[in-house]
C-alpha cells in the first residue's frame, strides 16, 4: 500500500480565511472587467488540497487513500496527488493510462470497477495492474480468461445506508452469494486478497461504515475458511468535502478508526485502503462566473433574475444528478440595504436551466461577477458542450508556505518547479496558519 508523506503534527481546527487569497481573487475578476473579458473560470487553490491531506493523515493514520479519478481528473490535480504518494481509483483504462502516466507504481493503483471491458482488462494486465474489484461469477469469468494473475477485492453490497446516492441498487455481491463467489474463485484458481464495499456519496450517519466493516470482517473469516489470504480492506469512499465538513470529517474518521481497530486490529496485518473522491476536491474549486444577462420580475418573487455564463450542462451538472444545493456570492463589495430576492438561471436555451432558484443576493449589473464554493466534485468531470458552449477551464493558486512546505518531500521540488509554472503563487498567507 501507498505509505505516509505526510507527518501528523498539523491541527484538526477550519483553516483561516487567506486575506492575500481574497485580493487575488478580486484582482482576477477586476482584471477581467477592464479587459471585458467575461470568460468563466474555476479556481483551484492547492492549499486546500493539502490541507485535506493533512487532516486525513492526522484523522486516520491507519487508512490509505486511493484517490477517486472520476471525481475530477484535472491534470495539475492529478500531478499534485501522484507526486505526494497519494493512491488512485481508476475505473477505466483511459484512466489507468493517465495515471500510469504521471510515473504513479501500479501497486498504487486500484481498478475498481465491477464490470470491466475486455479490452480494459487486457489494458490492466499490460500496466500490471492487479489489485481489481468484483462482485459476481461471470466477471470472475472474465478475469480468468483476460488477467488471471490478478488480486482480487470481493466487493460485498451495502444494502442501505444513509447516503443521498446509493450502490446497492447497482453494485455489489448480496450476502448471501458471499460463499458462492468465494468458492467459485477458489475453481477458478483465482486468487481473493480482501473486501470492499462503498456506503454511497454524501452519506449523513458514519456508523453506516461501522456495519459495514463488521461485515466484512465475517467475509474475511469465510474467505479464509475457503483457502484465500485475505490482507486488504477497502472501505470506498463517501467522505464529506465541503468547506465547513471538517467536524463531520473527524466524527467519520473516529467511527471508522474504532471499527477496524475492533474488527481488524493492527495485529491482524490487513492493509486498509479507501476510494475518496468529493473529500480532497469538493472545497479545493471555486467557480467564478460573470453576469451575462439580467431580467427584472415585477409580478412576483424572485424580483431579478441573474443569468451566468455556465449551466446544468456543464459544472452545474451535479445539482441534476446528486441534488447539490448552490450557493453564490457577489465578488465585488456591496450596500447591505441593497439586497433583493433574485434567482440565478444558466447559459443554454434549457428553461430547466436554473441554478439558484431563490436566494438573497444585492443590487448586481451585467459584468459583474458571482462566486460559487464547493464545485470540485463531479463537476467538469460531468460537463457537457451542449449548445456549443466550451468548457469552463481552470486557474491555479497556491501559497508560498505550501511551496515551502512541499519542498520537505522526496519528490517537493519537482512539484513546486511544477506548480511555480502554472499557478499564481501568493507571496505571503495564512491560509495553512491555524
């Protein structure tokens, strides 16, 4: 498994508001206006990325993150991640082929999809990597005939739990098929190393990672009676993301910590791994979005309509599939007396295209620029050109003590060479100073 970077000494508290990150953030979108550019644009700012790598490590020591890549699959992201000895979660050779790509070993990397293409299969075989995921006869089938070697993780179903977006539905072997697939395997001369299992995005109790620990436990112990050496669990993912999700972070990771040290105590010898996406991106991306057209309401609330030059079809996309709330704040300083009841509409001919659909924002013109929190999961990563509108691209902002602090690491100071190339560097924050 990936090993730790990252010491533990930082502290469990929010991060500071940046002030330099602030006047960056203004000059930006000043800049744009004198330019009369009105070109949207995600902010990707590295020391929240950090900072969650940071809080992980210190939350749960035990537990090596593998990185969701469908989540976001920006390329500095991706290169920040790889060069910090982060693990990654591909579900596709495409994805398999970036990743391999940034120099990442294949023992850091986990295929974990259930239901796996030939030729995907081949392409894991060739890139040597072996530690997959299954949960039913026919792939097992598969893999026999395209990667026999393989490891291979039983993925067990998670019936309900209390996520917004369940797997049960889709993914994951039923309890009571555990045996048969194991025992199957065992014909096959296939050769079963552990468990996974995934409680579902945005899930709300963390016991719900509890439960499933436990059953995972009693499919270790049935593994075992069947001839497989189990050493690996994956929990999955689910961890909240969001900027202020800090205290709901910690309160998962000390049910989780509790579970496997009950279930599967350090003596045991089982690696514990996991498949978070939203956790490390969700708060790293801000999206910023210019006012493009304004319409005036006067029959009925709300009284002013924003449109903005980005929609459901691109990074909005996550408000239709996983009913994320939005919120926006105007970039610019304004009179508090001047606040009215408006919606915020997207770009395309879709009269379903509607972001905000009350909210209290000021007095605003066209060409003035709104800001969005928390748009780094499943957003660009899901973005669609429909009605021809290109995708919204990416800026890069990191701090000079996050430089100075990478620069401890094996492979620091090539990443800050990198990063120095693509990212306004802030001379001075406390962005990462509790």
């Amino acid at each position: 498994m990936a090993s730790d970077q990252f010491s533990s000494s930082s502290s469990a508290e929010e991060p500071s508001i940046d002030l330099r990150l602030l006047l960056e953030i203004n000059r930006l979108c000043e800049d744009a206006i004198m330019k009369g550019d009105d070109t949207p644009f995600l902010l990707l700012n590295v020391d929240d990325v950090i900072e969650k790598i940071k809080q992980w490590k210190l939350a749960m020591p035990r537990v090596t993150p593998y990185y969701a890549v469908k989540c976001n699959s920006d390329p500095v992201l991706l290169q920040i991640l790889a060069s910090l000895n982060i693990g990654f979660d591909c579900a596709s050779k495409e994805e398999m082929e970036v990743v391999v790509d940034l120099d990442v070993p294949a023992e850091r990397i986990i295929y974990a999809n259930c239901c796996k293409g030939p030729t995907h299969l081949q392409s894991a075989a060739k890139l040597g990597i072996e530690l997959m995921t299954f949960d039913n006869e026919s792939e097992l089938l598969k893999i026999k005939q395209y990667f026999p070697t393989a490891k291979l993780l039983l993925r067990i179903m998670v019936e309900k739990s209390s996520a917004q977006i369940q797997m049960g539905t889709k993914f994951g072997c039923e309890f009571t098929l555990i045996e048969h697939l194991l025992e199957a395997a065992t014909r096959h001369n296939l050769s079963v190393v552990g468990v996974s299992f995934h409680i579902g995005s945005l899930a709300q109790d963390p016991n719900d990672f509890a439960v499933c620990i436990e059953k995972s436990m009693h499919t270790f112990l049935t593994g075992e009676k069947l001839g497989h050496k189990m050493t690996i669990l994956d929990i999955g993912g689910g961890f909240p993301g969001e900027a202020d999700s800090l205290e709901k972070f910690k309160e998962t990771a000390k049910c989780i910590n509790n579970a496997i040290d009950e279930f599967f105590p350090p003596e045991s010898e089982v690696d514990i791994i996991s498949e978070p996406g939203r956790y490390f991106v969700t708060s790293a991306f801000t999206f910023f979005g210019s006012i493009i057209g304004k319409k005036e309401i006067l029959v009925k609330e709300p009284n002013i309509m924003y449109f903005v030059n980005e929609g459901i079809y691109g990074l909005f996309v996550h408000k239709i599939f996983h009913n994320v709330h939005v919120t926006a704040t105007p970039v610019k300083e304004y009179a508090p007396d001047s606040l009215k009841v408006c919606c915020i509409a997207g770009q395309t001919c879709d009269p379903l295209d509607i972001l905000v659909e009350s909210c209290i924002l000021p007095e605003l013109d066209v060409g003035d620029w709104l800001m969005f929190p928390n748009m780094g999961a499943y957003t660009s990563a899901c973005s669609t050109q429909f009605n021809g509108f290109e995708k919204t691209g990416v800026k890069y902002i990191v701090s000079e003590e996050t430089l100075s602090y990478l620069e401890k690491f094996s492979a620091g100071m090539k990443l800050c060479s990198f990063l120095k190339g693509k990212s306004v560097v802030l001379e001075k924050s406390n962005l990462l100073t509790k």
